[in-house]
C-alpha cells in the first residue's frame, strides 16, 4: 500500500472548501485586537486568547523592537548550548518571582513545554493519571513518556481516586496532570480535591495553566493562587502566547526539579531557543500585568456579560466558569453553519468539533479580552440571537 493512500483518501477538508464550509486557516490582515479584518472585512474577535488585550499594547512592541534591535531576530541554538541570552534569564528569574516558587525554566513553545516536562519527569516505572479533557500537549507529552498513563473521567474525582489506589506502589511514581482551565469547556479543576488525593497517594502534581494564567489568582497567578494552593502544586506550566501576547512557554517548581528538566528534556535542549523579540515582549506583558490589575477585573466583567447574555437567551454554555464559554450546538452541520452565518455577519468564532470534543458536543468556543468594549459585546449578543432563532437553536 502507498504511504501516502490516507492523504489522497482525506476528502472533509476539499468538502468542506467548496461548500463553503471551511473555518480553519483564515488568514488575518491586521493585529490581533477585538476586531480583525478578514478577506477584506472587519469582524469583532471572540475567538482569541489574547485575555488581557496586551498584543498591541505600545510597551509590549517597543520591548520588541529594542530587543532586535539589540539581539537580533534569532538565537541560532539551544538553550543548552548558544541559545542563552540574557533576557531568557531575566524572564525566568521573573517567572518564579511571579508565582512565587523556586525556578522557572523556558520553552520555544507551549506545546513543547508539556513534550519536555511531562515525558521527562515520568519514567519507565512510573503512572501518569490524566484527565481526559486535558489539552492535546498534555496527551501528546504522556505518549513521549516511558511511563504508563491511565485516564480519569473528566473532573470526576471519585474515578480519580479509584486509579489511584489501583497505582498505588511503592516502586513507582505517580504524577496527575490536569488542565487548570480546560480549554473548551472553560471549566476550572478540582485542585483542591486533586492536591489532597496527591498527598493520600503520595503523587505529584502537575498543572497546564494555559488559559489561567493573567486570568485567575492574585494578580493572574493562575488556578493554583485561585484557590490558595501554590505551594502544593509540584509543577506549574504556563504559556505566553495568551495573556502574555507572545509566544513560548515555561514551567515553575522546587529548584532540583527544574534543573533535572533543565538537563534532560530533550524539547529543551534539542530545540532552538525563543527569539529576543518573543522573550522581551513576554517581559513587558509581565510587567503590565502585574502593575495594572484593573485588566483582569475588566476581563471578568466582560465574562460575566456575555455569560449571563447567552444563558438569557438560552444557549448552553455547559459548565463554563471562566471567559472561555461554549456555546454547545451538538450538531456538527448546524455548528459550521452557526459558524458560517455568524462569519457572515460580522463576528469571528472558533467552531469545534470532535475529537477535539467529545462526540455530539459540537461547539462554538467564544473567548473574551479585557479590551473588549460594551457596544461589540452587546453586537455579538444581538448576531447570536438573530442567528439562534434562525436556525432553530433557540426560541
């Protein structure tokens, strides 16, 4: 058999483009703000991740520019070898001053920090528990591992704890990996359950806190500051490709641990290090976050609007508890559709489907910035009414 017969076979996306369906890969002729322009026309953005409204924040560009200016463009190596500056000091030191824990180490990407942390720290002989709804770097980071991983029912910590007495050996190690903020559902973890199940088991702790980050906690410490528990989470990720306007990613822990990473991820060390550029606007996006709390209680206002806006109307926003809100269709026609009429209408969403969801879960996931004004949340509510009742979604 050819190699290549499964590409020649994959039709939905050829489908999909001539009948006007395709939402993915829509290229954005302007700045990543609450309004985009898109094939010639402006649309309101609720599908970013960009919380705090800081990409296009001026001190955030000029960081940027000085940074090339003094850097250059690019590292040329790794972390581990050439790929050190300065700056990738500065924001780690940053980093675990911020979430007031030992070290902080640095990665390219997002995706890669989840790769290198999870398949490092968990060997051969040792157990991932994972929750089922965990982003996909999580359960591509368990697959690179020796270990062995086994699932737990999305936030049933009864299920969770049922694996774990089942793992429970002297031999082996366990870590729990969890989403803080789950990427669809916009649902926060049980972390208070989830640590206090690690200390009965004596497992360790690692949280994605992707989507907390800037958004819950202190100053937008993340989930485990949401809940007061900073010091029983093991390892904490984050990323700077959202609140943070940049793009890369990092981890937090006690100081031995970082530097067993630090000396055999190889997503660390195999892989060039994140541009001046990247490093110095994720600093200034730290900066503002820390010195303007107001973005974040703007950020919740925006959420709540628009949370208590769908439910008013009567869409099903699931277990939403963050400014990440679903709007579920079930339908995975009824959803392209929704996405294509809003498109249409002026509005840019995400629409979601599975394996990304679990099977007749279709949705459009909607996100909100702290940026965002009054007049394009009250326009949005208004395109999903009218599209709502139109397709029958509604009454």
């Amino acid at each position: 058999m050819d190699i290549f017969e499964k590409c020649n076979n994959f039709t939905e996306a050829r489908k999909a483009r001539e009948n006007g369906y395709y939402p993915y890969f829509k290229p954005i002729h302007s700045g990543a703000e609450t309004s985009v322009i898109i094939d010639g026309k402006r649309l309101i953005m609720i599908g970013s991740n960009n919380y705090l409204g800081l990409t296009q924040h001026k001190h955030v560009i000029e960081a940027a520019i000085k940074a090339v200016e003094k850097f250059g463009s690019g590292c040329t190596g790794s972390r581990f070898l050439n790929g050190t500056l300065e700056l990738h000091e500065e924001l780690e030191y940053r980093l675990a001053k911020f979430m007031n824990r030992d070290r902080a180490l640095i990665f390219s990407t997002g995706f890669q920090t989840n790769l290198g942390s999870i398949s490092t720290v968990a060997g051969k002989k040792d157990f991932i528990i994972a929750d089922r709804e965990n982003h996909a770097s999580i359960v591509d980071g368990c697959r690179l591992s020796f270990g062995k991983t086994l699932k737990y029912r999305h936030s049933d910590m009864e299920d969770l704890e049922r694996i774990l007495a089942q793992s429970a050996d002297d031999e082996a190690g366990i870590l729990i990996a969890t989403d803080g903020v789950f990427s669809m559902g916009g649902d926060i973890a049980n972390l208070p359950r989830i640590v206090s199940l690690a200390r009965k088991y004596h497992a360790r702790v690692f949280v994605d806190d992707a989507h907390s980050i800037g958004v819950l906690g202190k100053n937008g410490r993340g989930s485990a500051s949401h809940f007061g528990l900073e010091s029983e989470v093991d390892i904490t990720m984050g990323t700077f490709s959202k609140s943070l306007a940049s793009l890369g990613g990092f981890i937090v822990g006690d100081e031995l641990v970082i530097d067993y990473v630090k000396h055999h991820a190889r997503a660390l060390i195999f892989s060039a290090s994140m541009p001046p550029a990247a490093v110095a606007s994720t600093i200034a996006a730290l900066d503002i976050m820390e010195s303007e709390p107001e973005r974040q209680e703007k950020l919740w206002q925006n959420t709540q609007k628009m949370k208590d806006g769908f439910t008013k109307l009567g869409f099903n926003t699931g277990n939403s508890q963050t400014p990440i809100i679903p709007v579920i269709i079930g339908d995975d026609p009824k959803t392209f559709e929704f996405w294509r009429l809003l498109f249409e209408n002026g509005v840019f969403v995400n629409p979601v489907i599975s394996p990304a969801v679990p099977p007749d879960m279709a949705l459009l996931r909607t996100s909100y910035m702290a940026t965002h004004t009054g007049e394009e949340l009250d326009e949005v509510l208004r395109i999903f009414e009218k599209i709502g009742k139109q397709l029958g979604i509604i009454q």
